[in-house]
C-alpha cells in the first residue's frame, strides 16, 4: 500500500469517528484494495445511519424510518426503539385509566415507572371515594335544602346564572322552568339585588321589602358549586315578625281597653310638649265612683264607665290634641294652645255631658288643669303632681257640696 492510499484510509476512519461523510480513493486497485474500500464505506455509512436514528431517539422523536435491515449498527438501537414505543404506548394507557401496565426491561427506571403507576392507582381509588362521599353529601345538602321553608337560590358570579333553587323558593319566588317569578312580571327587584352580590368577601345579611310589602331577611356568602364560584343566598320571610314587631310596638304606648295611648305614652308627650316649648293645658282627670260601681254591678259595667268617659273625653279634644289613660280610673288631656280657662270649660262640658249620661248609675269627673308655657322648668312628674293636686282639690269641694245638699234635703 502506498503512503497516500494509507492516508485516505486513516482520514476516512478520522471521518467514520467524527460521523463525517468518507471522501477519496485508494491508487491502489487490487481486489483485496477494493473489498477494504466497500467495506469501510459500508462501515460509515452503517454509522451514520445509526447516529442519526440514535439523535432521534435522543430528542423523543420516535416517528422517524427505521436503519436498513443491512445495517448491523442499528440492531439494538431498533430494538430499543421498539421499547421506548412500548413504553409510550404503555404511559397512554396509565393516562387513560389502565393502572395494569407494568415495566420490567429497563431496570432502575422500571421499579420506579411501576411504582408511579402504583401509586397513582391508589391516588385514583382515593379520589374516587372521596368524589363519591360527595356527591353523597351533595344529594343530602340539596334534599335539606329542598326541605327547608327558608328559599335557597344559588347564581353563577361570573355570569348571573341561576345554578340552583330549592323546592320553596321554586313554588314561592322564582321557577327557573318556565322561568316566571311568583310577584309577577319578568323582573324582580329582589332578584336583581341578588345577582349584584358578587365575590363576597365575607357573608353579607341585610333585610329587604318587596313590592308586595313582604319583608324578607337575606344572608348571602359565596362557595364553589361544583367548579363554578357562586354566590347562595337563603332568604326568610319575617314579614309577620316585623308586623308583629310593629304591633308590640304600638301596643307597648297603647290602653288595650279604651284604644287611647297609656301612661308611657302620655308622659312621653308631656316631656316633649316642654321639650319642644309648646304653651298647652294639662288636665288631670279621675272618675268619680268607679269602685262602687264595680263593687255593686260588676266589672263589666265598669270596663263599660271607662270606655264612656274615653269617648267622651276623645269627643272633647281637637286632631291637634292628646287624649290618654295613665291609670284604672285616670286620665290626662292635653289641649295644645288653650289656656287654663278654656280647658276648665271643656272639662266642665264633659262633666255635665257623664251627668246626663243616662246610665243605670251615675257618671261624672273630677279633673284639674295647669298651664303650661316655655320657660316654666317643670319636668313631665312635677306637672303632672300639680294637676293631681288640682283635680283632688275639686274632688273634694264636690263631695263637701254634695254633703251639704244631702243635709239641706233631710
């Protein structure tokens, strides 16, 4: 061999090392130069071939031509190609659900690859039970609710959307079937005040009148529904607690025998009248004989003297007027811009109108009035005290008239 057909060998086996491609010809042109020519450009090839398959399977690029069936380079990498396929096809089952596959042909990797779908089965069963107990505890959470009379709507945040009513609040406020509200119409302030609660913070309660004088009270917070942030809100129907309320209220100021207002009520209106500076008469009147009449006709006849004598005194008094009983035989008016004179007058009216009365016993008043004007510094009691001893005075000039007329007839 000459020293430049050793040359171009040395430089081809340079190329086959550096996975060059192999360039130049031997001078020499015997067989055996020939068969040693092939050989090494089969042998660069083969390499080649196999390198870049291998640079594919190095990138996960499985998809690529297989090296020739002649390439006795490539045997084992084929071989491991089909195992990576394998493995690929065996990694998209476990995603799909095939915990069963099972890796036994790539050593350290394979213990680990068997232990991760291990795992991830449990983690599977694990969450499965726990989608089940509560799916469970959903179907009971919407069976209460459908049970309770309180009404539950549950809206999308996002959208507005009504995700969920409970059977009362189907059959009372809003069925999304036919989609109609139970007031009527296509809208609903209480509905729209529900949609504009929206990432609640924290829960919120507030109370709301509908148009039908409903009063509802609200508490809203938000919760995931499913995978859907939502706002719930549970409303209960306190229109008869409010009412009740509100006739507690005026009960409390109220005489439940006569209708007029009691002594809570009357002392609150002397205070403000001074408060407020108001010149007016406060008359302090007590019944004259109610005990005996009690005593000898029952009280039934009583209850009839009391209510008498409110409806006289209420007949007596203006709109701009206050009329109330503060006791079982006494009671107070209160006559707004009218000096004492004027309101012994009236008192004298009413006293005659009980004389004349016509009832199976006799009617009448005693009664004693005080002035009231800005700047006097008396509180609501002293007042009060000063018209009682007004009207015990005039109780008993009556009875010592009255004495004197019984001892003039005998």
């Amino acid at each position: 061999m000459t020293e430049k057909d050793a040359s171009v060998l040395l430089e081809q086996i340079r190329n086959i090392i550096l996975n060059k491609p192999v360039y130049g010809e031997l001078e020499e042109k015997s067989q055996v130069y020939s068969d040693l020519e092939q050989t090494v450009s089969y042998l660069s090839h083969c390499l080649m071939e196999s390198n870049e398959f291998l640079k594919n399977l190095a990138a996960g690029n499985l998809n690529v031509p297989l090296p020739v069936r002649q390439n006795f380079q490539a045997g084992e990498l084929k071989q491991l190609h089909a195992a990576l396929k394998h493995l690929t096809w065996q990694t998209d089952q476990v995603i799909r659900g095939d915990y069963k596959q099972r890796v036994n042909f790539m050593g350290d990797f394979s213990q680990a690859f068997n232990e991760m779908v291990n795992q991830l089965e449990i983690r599977e069963s694990e969450l499965k039970e726990q989608a089940e107990k509560i799916k469970r505890f959903n179907t009971l959470l919407i069976s209460i609710m459908d049970s309770l009379k309180e009404w539950v709507v549950v809206i999308e945040e996002e959208s507005g959307r009504i995700l969920y009513t409970n059977e009362s609040a189907r059959k009372q406020f809003y069925d999304p079937g036919p989609v109609q509200f139970a007031c009527g119409g296509s809208d609903c302030p209480l509905m729209a005040r529900l949609k504009s609660h929206t990432r609640l913070e924290q829960e919120l309660r507030y109370e709301f009148k509908c148009s039908r004088n409903k009063t509802f009270q609200v508490k809203s917070f938000s919760l995931l529904w499913g995978e859907k942030k939502a706002a719930v809100h549970l409303m209960t129907d306190i229109t008869y607690q409010r009412e009740n309320e509100a006739f507690l209220e005026v009960m409390a100021y109220k005489d439940e025998l006569t209708g007029l207002d009691n002594r809570r009520s009357g002392m609150r209106a002397i205070d403000s009248h001074i408060q407020k500076g108001i010149s007016f008469s406060l008359c302090m009147i007590d019944m004259d004989g109610l005990k005996t009449i009690n005593d000898r006709f029952g009280h039934l006849y009583g209850d009839e003297y009391i209510k008498y004598v409110s409806e006289v005194l209420k007949e007596s008094a203006r709109d701009t007027d206050f009329t109330c009983r503060i006791g079982g035989d006494e009671f107070v008016v209160l006559f707004r811009d009218c000096g004492e004179q004027a309101a012994e007058e009236k008192m004298d009216l009413v006293d005659k109108k009980l004389l004349a009365g016509g009832k199976d016993y006799p009617m009448s008043i005693s009664y004693g009035v005080v002035f009231i004007t800005k700047g006097m510094g008396l509180s609501p009691e002293a007042a009060l005290n000063l018209a009682d001893e007004r009207m015990y005075r005039f109780k008993r000039r009556r009875k010592q008239k009255n004495n004197v007329t019984d001892g003039e007839g005998i």
